[in-house]
C-alpha cells in the first residue's frame, strides 16, 4: 500500500535508476555495514523500541522488518544461496515494489533516532541500514518533496528556509535592541563577523522566523557569562538536512560552509544551536562527511549552558521557574550524542520542580519529529500517530512544562501537544535559562541618541 | 571402515567447508573499507567495547531484553547448549572414559539447550512478528541447530547414537557459512562497532560525568 502522494513520474523505476541504487549500495557497503545487514536474527525483540511501533503495533513498524526491505536487496548481490533460492534466503530484486517498500520504510516510518540500536542485542545498527537505502532513494531522486527542497534550499540559498541575510541581519539587531530594553543594559550585544572571537554561534532558520526570543535567550545567556561570541553572516544555519536524506554530497557542502565561515572569523569554537540534527551532524558526522578534522572545536549550546553554570558564571535564581517541568532528551543529543547528564543539570540549576518522563536519557522515546520527519508532509499522519508514545509519557509526568534542546522536537512536541490534548507548554532549555538569570543593576549610563533627544525636547516644547 | 569412522569423515568434510566458507566471509568483510571516525572522542572506545561484549550483554542492560526476557533467556541457554555440544563433539572419541559426572552434566546442558532451541521454532511460528520476519532458512538453521544439540544430548547417554551425531554435525558445519548461522561471524564485528560507535560519542559504558547528579 504506496503513498498516494508518490504518484510524481520520478518515482517510477527505470533500470539506470535501478543500476545508480545498486552502485550507491555497493559503494557505501563498508565492513560497518556488511556486519548490521548480515548479523540480525529475527529474533524481533527490538519492537517495542520503536515508538512507530508502541504508538501503533504491527510487524511493518519492528526496526527488524524495515532492515529487512534493504537486506533483500543486499542478499540478492551478495548471499551465496540468492540465486539459486531466493525465497530461502529472503532475497528480492531492487524493482518497483521494492522501491515503494523501500520509501515507505525508510522515509515514511523511522527517525533514525537509534533507539532500536541500543536495544538490539546482536548491536544491529538501523540507523545506518535505513540512511543508506534513503542514499540509494535520493541517489535516483526518489526523495519525498518537503526533505528535498530543504535541502535544495540550504544548498542555494545557504540556509534551509531561504532567509536572505538582510532578514537575518535585521531580526538579530530587532533583538539586541529588545534585549537592552528588557534589561535596561546597552552594553547587551549581539556581535556580527567579529574576529578571533571565542565563538561562533549559530541558529537554526525557525529561530530566525519564528521564534527570534530564542535569539534572545541565547544572546542573555552569553551576555550574562560574559562571553567573547560572535555571529557570522557568512553561513550561520545549524542544520543539515543532508543528514536525513542521505546524501552525502549535499551534507558535506552544507558543513563545509559552516566550517569555512568559523575559520575565516578564527573562532575556536563553533557553538551549535539547541538543534539536535544540527549538533550530530556537525560534532559528529561532518568531519567524516568532509574528510578531515576542523581545527576548531565543536560543542553544543547545553554543553556550554551547563559548563557556565559550573563555572558560576551565570548568576541563576530557580524560584523565576516554579512550575513543573519535564524534559525530552533529543535523540541526536542523547542517544547519538551523549549528552544526557548536562539538560539535567541545567534544569536542577534553573526550575523549582523537575521531574524525569520514564524512559529517559540514551533511553528516551524519539518524539516522532526526528529523521527530517517534519519536512516529509506525505507522512504527517504516522509522524503525529507515532508522537503517542511521547504523549503518553508526558502525561505521565504531570509536568506543566516540556522542555527540550531541539527545534524539530519542539515542533514536534508542540503538534503532539495539540493532537493529544496535552495542557503542556514546549521551551526550549535556553529560554528557561534565560528567565532564570539575575541581571545585575546596570551602571547609571548616559544613552547618547541624538534622535531620542531631539524628541524629547520637541515633546518638551 | 566401520560406521564412526565414516560418519565421522562426513563430520569432518562438513565443518571443513563450514570452516572455509567463514574464513572466505571473514575475507570478504575484511575486503569492505573500514569507516574511520575523525570527531574527536567524547568517551572511551576500549571501555565501551568491553561493556558491549560483558555487561552490555546482561538481560537487564536493555529494555528490550527486559521486556522479552524469555525469548532472551532461551536464545542464552540455546547457545550454552551449542557450546557444549560442540564440547561434546571435541569429546567424541573419548566419551566413554568420561566421568559420570561430566557426562550429566554434559547431558543436563544439551538437553535443556534442545529444548530452548526447539522452543524458538514454536516462538517464530506463534508470534506474530516473528512470523512475518522468519524466513525459511530460520526455520532450517533453528532447527538443524537444536538437532545437532540433541544428538548430542543423545550420544551422551547413549554413545551408540555417534554416527547420527556426526552426520548432523557435518550437515550443520556446511550449511554454516551459507545460512543465518554465520551471525556467529558478524556478532563479533557488530557488537564491536556497537561499542566502537557509541562508545566514541560517550554514550555507553563511561563512567560518570562530571555533570551527573
């Protein structure tokens, strides 16, 4: 049962498409790879780690079974009985049926969160089976549209959604200047293409249209820590969608920019944005993407947050957060990034009541957002069925707050929110920080503004 | 020639080719390029390996073997049951001049690892995951498997029952590299990347840090 929205000429296999897959596959099969697609035993015991598959069980949602879709195809290349029997074995052609099966699995039912990675106990790695039959999809343009055009955008525009620098220059000063009013502080600033600062700090483009108090939040943060930052206007979008459609190309030009931009500033340190997708792909994939190590180091804005609180560097008072809050660790922080302990203590830092959903940490339940799922509008419908798993857990909790360090996340959990009747606010953690900062009294200072003292004394007359 | 030594000729063909064919595996694999990681390390790759082989391998590590602790118990005992039933093969020529003791000893693992091996035919046909994820050859490869554990089971109560064992052996043995048996190559090479991977990012097997409550 296809996506009726697949009906495009350009799902339609041709043989070169058929020959261009089968070269991606053979290309991309390293020893990593060989190992996952050959070590599983159907044993299916990974199931209920799919969140697919406790929102809505059936055997198509196992992590196993969608392995299975490549596998065939793998065992038709390379398994020693293929030809001779290939129902034995399970091994199938890479023809159109595949194809649609291949689409259906790896696009339309897995986020690649890794959570079935974790759990398999022959150490399967999904993840990387279902990126390489997105690679192979991509590779002959069977990419679902919405994932496509962002990543056409970020390559032609330089971020994924389009924002031209005039727009991005005039929000940031838009929040500087709400900044220094917020906080009666003209010194608060948001730097632009400063040089041998010590970092660079990025966004992902959704802060940048809609949700600029980010921008703020992050720029209190640093302004509180007393941080040598800067922005860049050379390249300055977090994410990397790349990553989800697996083209690698793409990918490696889109981290290639950011990384040109921090060198060309001589930063040594390029702070990702609380963009889960952004951070992985960045601190860990793009080195392996570009083929070399940056000579910079590469970090997440919660490592930061949390390292400047234990460096008392930001003067908190939890009692400015009183409500309950839970957090959902971003699986491309927690899971396949290790960054569990530092939300955490951020949180014990700056809210009242924090209690934890069950399961957490490495274990925690993709919220459904992740594999660039939100740009893949063929698949909202399972995308907010299988945010039920994360529901549920929220609920569970009776948090008022949901925090988390992801825009994907947010935006995920924030139509979960609203499909499943959560009386729940989605924050991200800076925003939180922010609001728990304690902004010492600025020194009485003499604005100089020619035109606000023109008006005054207009108004005065 | 008498009966063993033919059966046991057959034995010895069929775990030579079995042999050949993971070496010719192990060739291959070894063939594929190795995916190096330039991100700088965030924790220990040796200790997390090590977990991935030990502790990371106890049924209450993972959810997953959590929740299906049966099925994962069975898989433990059926392959215990395989090891020694290859115990018992090494021990072939000798088996009468085993101690009564080893030899139920002996008996009591092979027998229950039968059990547990023939019970995860049962499990494949009665879930119904299982059912749709199995493939023929999982049925061929569980059952040669428990077969050759309970021959034996069988052979060490009854060491007349040797020939048989050693015809199933030499079966199982060439039916290895060209069947879902050889996972016993790739376990070695996934649960090492498993380790490898997460254990560079810092996930799995590090010890706390300095952010940890």
């Amino acid at each position: 049962m296809f996506n009726e929205k697949f009906t495009d000429e350009r799902f339609n296999l041709t043989d070169e498409k058929a020959a261009l897959a089968i070269d991606v596959l053979r290309q991309r099969l390293n020893r990593q790879l060989e190992a996952s697609l050959e070590v599983c035993v159907r044993c299916g015991v990974c199931a209920d780690s799919c969140h697919y598959y406790v929102s809505n069980p059936k055997p198509e949602h196992v992590p196993a079974y969608r392995a299975e879709q490549l596998r065939k195809v793998y065992r038709t290349l390379f398994d020693p009985v293929a030809g001779a029997a290939p129902g034995w074995v399970g091994a199938a052609e890479l023809d159109q049926e595949m194809v649609e099966k291949l689409i259906m699995s790896a696009f339309g039912s897995c986020t690649m969160c890794g959570r079935c990675v974790i759990n398999c106990p022959m150490g399967v790695d999904t993840r990387h089976i279902v990126r390489t039959a997105r690679a192979m999809l991509t590779a002959i343009d069977m990419t679902p549209e919405g994932l496509k055009a962002t990543v056409n955008v970020h390559l032609e525009e330089g971020n994924n959604m389009g924002v031209t620098e005039e727009d991005y220059v005039e929000t940031v000063e838009w929040m500087e200047e709400e900044l220094q009013a917020e906080l009666g502080d003209p010194s608060c600033v948001i730097p632009f293409n400063k040089k041998n600062a010590r970092i660079v700090y990025t966004f992902n483009p959704r802060e940048i249209k809609y949700f600029p108090y980010l921008i703020q939040a992050a720029a209190k943060i640093f302004n509180a820590a007393g941080e040598d930052w800067t922005l860049s206007t050379e390249s300055w979008d977090a994410t990397n969608y790349g990553l989800f459609s697996g083209d690698d190309v793409a990918a490696r030009q889109i981290a290639s920019n950011l990384e040109k931009a921090v060198n060309h500033l001589g930063a040594e340190t390029l702070v990702m944005a609380e963009c889960g997708h952004g951070y992985r792909s960045q601190r860990w994939e793009a080195e392996n993407w570009i083929g070399h190590r940056y000579p910079f180091k590469v970090m997440s804005f919660v490592e930061l947050q949390a390292q400047y609180i234990k460096e008392g560097r930001l003067p908190l008072d939890p009692t400015r957060n009183q409500k309950r809050v839970t957090f959902h660790d971003p699986c491309n922080q927690a899971r396949n990034g290790g960054i569990v302990d530092e939300p955490r203590y951020i949180l014990r830092n700056t809210v009242m009541d924090f209690v934890e959903m069950e399961p957490h940490g490495v274990e925690n339940y993709c919220c459904g957002g992740g594999g660039g799922m939100l740009s893949m509008t063929e698949f909202a419908g399972a995308r907010k069925e299988a945010g039920k798993a994360k529901a549920d857990q929220i609920a569970a909790t009776g948090a008022e707050i949901v925090a988390t360090s992801c825009h994907n996340c947010l935006d995920q959990l924030d139509e979960v929110k609203r499909h499943y009747k959560l009386k729940v606010k989605i924050q991200n953690l800076s925003e939180l920080v922010a609001n728990a900062i304690v902004w010492p009294t600025p020194p009485e200072v003499e604005i100089e503004s020619p035109e606000t003292d023109e008006e005054a004394s207009q108004e005065s007359k | 020639m008498d009966i063993i030594a033919i059966t046991g000729i057959i034995a010895i063909v069929g775990l030579a080719l079995g042999l050949l064919g993971i070496i010719l595996k192990i060739k291959d694999i070894m063939n594929r390029p190795f995916k190096q990681d330039l991100a700088r390390e965030r924790g220990s790759v040796g200790r997390a390996v090590l977990f991935a082989f030990t502790l990371g391998m106890a049924p209450w590590e993972k959810e997953s073997t959590r929740i299906h602790w049966i099925a994962y118990l069975r898989g433990i005992f059926f392959h215990i049951g395989i090891f020694m039933a290859f115990g018992v093969l090494l021990a072939s020529p000798w088996l009468e001049a085993l101690p009564s003791w080893l030899v139920w000893i002996g008996a009591a693992v092979t027998g229950f690892g039968a059990i547990f091996g023939f019970a995860g035919i049962f499990m494949r046909l009665a879930g119904p995951n299982e059912r749709v994820l199995s493939l023929p050859d999982d049925y061929a490869s569980v059952f040669l498997t428990s077969l050759f554990i309970t021959l034996a089971f069988a052979t060490l109560l009854r060491p007349a029952l040797l020939p048989a064992f050693y015809v199933v052996t030499g079966i199982m043995g060439a039916y290895i590299p060209i069947s879902k048996i050889r996972h016993c190559v790739y376990f070695f090479y996934s649960k090492f990347f498993f380790g490898k991977g997460f254990g560079h990012r810092g996930v799995i097997g590090q010890p706390k840090g300095k952010y940890a409550e």
